[in-house]
C-alpha cells in the first residue's frame, strides 16, 4: 500500500497498489451491459472503470466534453477525485459475498447479476464494504436454482465482459485469483456523507 501525492490531503481514504477483492450485484439490460442498481449512471464495461464524483451544487456546476462509446459527450466534471471521504463517490463492493444472495435466489437471478470484482487505486473501506477509484469486473456466478434459459443469458454476458461463470458458491474461489479481500481491521471512523455518488449511494 502506498499514498501518493493526489492522495496525502485525503487521510481517509486508502491508497491500493494490489487489487483488493470486492462482491456486488448489477441489473443486466439487453444488450448484456452491467448496470450499477440503485443509481441511473453509465454501464460497468469490460476492463478497468474508474469512478467518477457527480457531486455539486446548480452555483457551481462545471461541464467538459470525454467520450462515451465513441461518441463526445458533455457531462459535469468531478469537483474532487473519486473516493472522497466526506462524500459517497466511488465503485462500490461488498467484501464478502451477501448470504441472502444464496439464501434466496431470487436476489441472485437475472436481471440481477452476481459477481467479483478487482479493485484498486484510492479505497475508501466501510464496515462491510468499500468504494474503489477502479475497478474491474473478474468474475460472475450463478445461482444453483438458475434454469438452463438463464445460465445461457449469464454466459452471454460473462462472454462480453472477458469473465468466467461460475457457481455461487465457488465464486470466492474464482475471485481470489485476481486479488485478495481486504484485511478487516481496515476500518475507519464513519464520516457524514452529503453527495451523490458516481455508482451507488447505497448498497452494490
């Protein structure tokens, strides 16, 4: 672990040079991209993601043009770099996996998708979960009740974002082959948060 320079005047906020294991759930739409659940924000896309801070005020809202699937879109730009301890900013995770994804599979079926992802850069760590600067989709899973129509969308959408499917219950298994989970004596003081964030402000 280190903290470099961007990072020294956020005291909170963990600076990761390994990846960090995380666990999350998105809602999968038609053309199998991975939507974060509880925002209306971009896609998760295969390969790294990087958070973005969509926090702000009307006074003091500023636009630059990027682009977003090869088109040049103009969009807010981000006050400060993503995760920000006093905000909600960042790529959401679970550290381990929620048990009520096994225990109803209801949680864990489509359009819900389950999954494991690589985390890494600056990592703001909560009680049971963390928000990551990046992050990369490594893993994806499937209930044991998933009927064979389903397993086929899955595999589909594990197809699009270079993944393995594999079962619920090994998929810690898969996942610690791109990572390890994060120590649970990294926890900090709770801080109050008052933005939006740039992938879910509640749970992943």
């Amino acid at each position: 672990m280190s903290t470099p320079e961007d990072a020294r005047d956020r005291p909170d906020v963990l600076t990761f040079v390994e990846c960090g294991i995380g666990y999350r759930a998105w809602l999968a739409d038609a053309r199998d991209q991975l939507w974060p659940i509880s925002d209306c924000r971009r896609p998760w896309v295969p390969g790294i993601n990087t958070a973005r801070c969509n926090c702000g005020e009307w006074s003091s809202l500023r636009f630059e043009w990027s682009l977003y699937e090869g088109h040049r879109v103009l969009e807010p730009a981000p006050e400060h770099p993503a995760p920000a301890a006093d905000c909600e900013c960042g790529l959401y995770s679970w550290r381990r996996p929620r048990r009520r994804w096994r225990d109803d599979p209801v949680r864990a079926s489509l359009p819900r998708v389950i999954g494991a992802v690589a985390s890494w850069g600056a990592l703001y760590v909560h009680d049971d979960g963390f928000r990551a600067e990046h992050a990369c989709v490594v893993s994806l899973a499937y209930h044991a009740a998933a009927r064979p129509e389903a397993l086929a969308v899955l595999e589909r959408i594990a197809r699009r974002y270079r993944v393995d499917l594999v079962p619920l219950d090994e998929l810690e298994e898969a996942a610690s082959r791109h990572g390890t989970p994060l120590p649970d004596d990294l926890r900090p003081p709770p801080v109050t948060t008052n933005c939006g964030a740039s992938d879910q402000s509640t749970s992943p």
